[in-house]
C-alpha cells in the first residue's frame, strides 16, 4: 500500500519536488510506494500526462524507481538527498559488520602524513560512507564564505569549477532547455553547454558585468538557467560591480524559478571585490575554485548553495566518483590558511593588476580600446580576428582569437597577461595597435 503522505502541486516539477522533499524529511522513507499516476492525477485536479512527467523526473534523479506491479517507489538509496547514506542501526555493542570498508589498521595510508604547505600531520583514513566534505575543508567554508555574502550552510566539494557548474545544470535542467550564458564567455562552458544538449541564450557583458537588459530579454525567452561569472570573467576581465548586482538581484527576485550558477573562479587573484548574487532565486550556486590561485592540478572547488542543489549534487556525485579526496581537500585547506602560500597568492594578484592596468594604459594612449578590470586577462576588440592575430603572431606575439570566447558579439582577441613583464608592455602594445590598425578600427 502507498505510504499515507499528501503529495502537492499542479505541474510535474512542482509535484517532483514536493516528493523529494518528502524524501529528504524521512516523510517518504527508502520502499515507500508513490500513488498510481491516475489516482494521483485524480487527487491533484491535473492531466495524468503531468503526473507521469513527474515521475519521470523522478526517476531521472536517481529518487525512485519503478518496479512493475509494485509500482513506483522511493529507491532504497536516493540519489538527490543524503538518505542515500541510510545505513544499518547497529545496536550498541554490536560487532559492525556491514559497512563493507577494509580494516583501517591494515591500510598503507594509515601511516602516511599528509605534506602541504609547511603541514605535517597524520590523519585516520578515510572510508566508505563518511561525508563528502572533510571537516576541515567544511570549517573553512563556513568562516570564509559568509564574510563574501554567500551562505555556507549547504556545501557541497566538486573537482573544479566546471564539474561543479554541470553537476548543477545536470541536477536541474534537461536537454533542450536554454541556458543564459555570458558572450563573450569561457569557452569550455559553452563547449559544455553544447554538450548537455542545452540551448544557449547569449547575454552581453560590459566592464560592470551581464548586461540588465540582455539578461532580462533571455529569461523572457524562457531561459530555466543564468551562468555569471562574477569576477575575472573569462575573457573580457569584466567584474560585477556592487550597482550592476543589486539590479541583478532585483530582475532576478521576479524570476525565483531561475537556477542561477556563479563562478567565482580567480578568488584571490581576481584583484576586485565581490558583488555576489547568490541566493537570488529558489536554486543557486555559488562556486569557488582553488586551481586558478593554486594550481590546475588542484581540482577542487567548494560549491555552496541551497539546500535542493547541494543534495542533489552530493547524491550524484556518491553514484560516480564518490567524493573528492580528502587528502586533496586537506590540502587545499591547509594552502588557504598557510602564511607563505597567501603572500605568494597576494603578490600574484598584485602583478595580474599591474599588468593590466599598464596594458590598458599603453593601448589607451595608441588609440585601443582595450577591457579587463579583474583577473588575468584584456580583452581587445578587433576588425579582424585572423588579420590581427596573424599579424600579432608575426612580430611575436600569440593572443588567443574571440571567436573560441564569442557567439553573437564582434570580434576580438584575448591577452593573458599573467607572465607578462612590465618592460615588455609597451613593445606588445606597439605590436597590437600596428595589427588593429593596418585593417582599420574595430567594430564596438
């Protein structure tokens, strides 16, 4: 017989989401049997098409399955809420003998130190079935990221941004749905976003960040999602100033139903505040990556959001990888709160902001436009990507070409300047203005 809990709602996701809630509250435990789709149907006044998607949902996140006569039933470990670490209740006393973990005294991880800078320090071994978060790594989170204006207390650990970014479009969205993205924005997003299947709605950016006005226009054409990337945005350095945010935030209340997704990659070298916009809408999700600051090698980035996100994240995660290593997660904890690790991080802001501000300035004087207000690059508009590369490319210089960055807008060329030297600015400016201007001014 169906468990006697009142499912609400009048579309599928609504009726969805109300089942997961029931499920992550315990109102609907592990084998609980959902109402046939007719009865269903019946009971809520809707077309039983609508409860059928509902279900569909359902069973695409991994919440219930459905087992022929015996209906439709919440999975003895849900994928999208942390039942799924249900475990046996083991009375006091008893010998533990179902968790399936090897002897922790008899792993060779058991003696190794964890070395990070500067840290030594011995820690028990990790096994099956203990959080995704290390404690360390959710301390950390829950002391740094309220003091950015981003609630801690759901978080989830991916590897790096851009796993972290599709687990969420995945644990929301479907293929086919359209997703507002920034233009020029990070290629490998919209490589991505290709990828899943999803319909891209281009939003322009200036120095203040998305454009109010493009983003309003992509959520009137139905975009169920909005990627923003906050600070250092790749390519063009635009930053989200704190009057471009509250407008966003204000759009963005009328459209509650909106999964918003914030990138806040180049934390710590970004050279600019953070105006965030997390918890804008019901669903959001604001991640933070280590790699841009620390490495590339260090995939790993902290994702907060709200409660929904985050489970629905960390349940699928439990069905593939599992977690990302706690070893790497103590790592990454232990660079953040190293002394010597941050000066090197402090001093590598301060060169990124010295060389574009000296680069813009140089362009600036030869006639060039030139944008980039935070993070490691100046974005260059241009008449012509494949002149003006060419061009630049002959007197020794390589900068990449928009048109990996751009769907809509005109054409442009990106300038890392990371490894820039301040003697060398003028001399790439020079080579700059004399690629532009041998085929004219550029299109704005």
């Amino acid at each position: 017989m169906p468990v006697q809990y009142t499912i609400t709602g009048s579309g599928a996701e609504a009726i969805a989401t109300n089942v997961e809630e029931a499920i992550s509250t315990g109102a609907l435990p592990p084998g609980a049997e959902l109402p046939p789709i007719r009865e269903l149907a019946m009971r809520l006044g809707v077309n039983a098409n609508t409860v059928a998607a509902a279900y569909r949902l359902l069973r695409d996140r991994g919440a219930v399955e459905t087992a022929g006569r015996r209906g439709t039933r919440v999975r003895d470990r849900p994928a999208t809420t942390p039942r799924s670490l249900r475990g046996l209740a083991v009375p006091p006393g008893a010998r533990d003998l179902s968790t399936g973990n090897p002897d922790p005294a008899l792993l060779p991880i058991a003696a190794a130190e964890l070395c990070g800078a500067g840290t030594r320090r011995r820690r028990a071994p990790v096994l099956y079935g203990e959080p995704a978060v290390s404690p360390e790594l959710a301390d950390y989170a829950e002391a740094s990221l309220p003091a950015d204006g981003v609630s801690a207390e759901h978080l989830a650990v991916t590897a790096g941004a851009l796993d972290g970014i599709e687990r969420v479009l995945a644990a929301h969205l479907r293929p086919g749905d359209r997703v507002a993205v920034e233009d020029p924005g990070w290629a490998n997003l919209l490589d991505l976003l290709g990828a899943l299947g999803f319909s891209v709605e281009p939003v322009r950016v200036d120095d203040d960040g998305p454009l109010v006005a493009d983003v309003a226009g992509a959520l009137r054409r139905g975009a169920r999602a909005l990627v923003v990337t906050t600070r250092a945005q790749n390519p063009t350095g635009a930053a989200v100033s704190a009057g471009r945010a509250g407008e966003l935030r204000r759009l963005l209340a009328d459209h509650a139903d909106v999964v918003l997704v914030e990138d806040d990659h180049c934390a710590g070298i970004a050279g600019v505040s953070l105006h965030t916009l997390a918890g804008s809408t019901r669903h959001w999700a604001f991640v933070r990556s280590a790699s841009k600051a620390y490495g590339p090698d260090m995939r790993l980035a902290i994702l907060a959001g709200d409660r929904r996100t985050a489970e629905r994240v960390q349940g699928r995660l439990r069905l593939g990888p599992g977690w990302v290593s706690y070893l790497l997660q103590d790592l990454a904890v232990s660079l953040w709160r190293d002394k010597a690790a941050n000066r090197l991080v402090h001093k590598a802001q301060a060169v990124y902001s010295r060389n574009r501000d000296l680069l813009r300035s140089a362009l600036g004087e030869r006639g060039i436009v030139a944008h980039g207000r935070s993070g490691l690059n100046v974005w260059i508009p241009v008449p012509d990507e494949t002149v003006a590369i060419t061009r630049l490319l002959g007197a020794g210089w390589a900068a990449a070409p928009g048109t990996r960055f751009r769907i809509d807008t005109p054409p442009g060329m990106r300038i890392t300047v990371s490894t820039l030297d301040a003697a060398e600015i003028d001399a790439l400016a020079d080579a700059v203005a004399e690629a532009i201007q041998a085929v004219g001014p550029a299109g704005v």
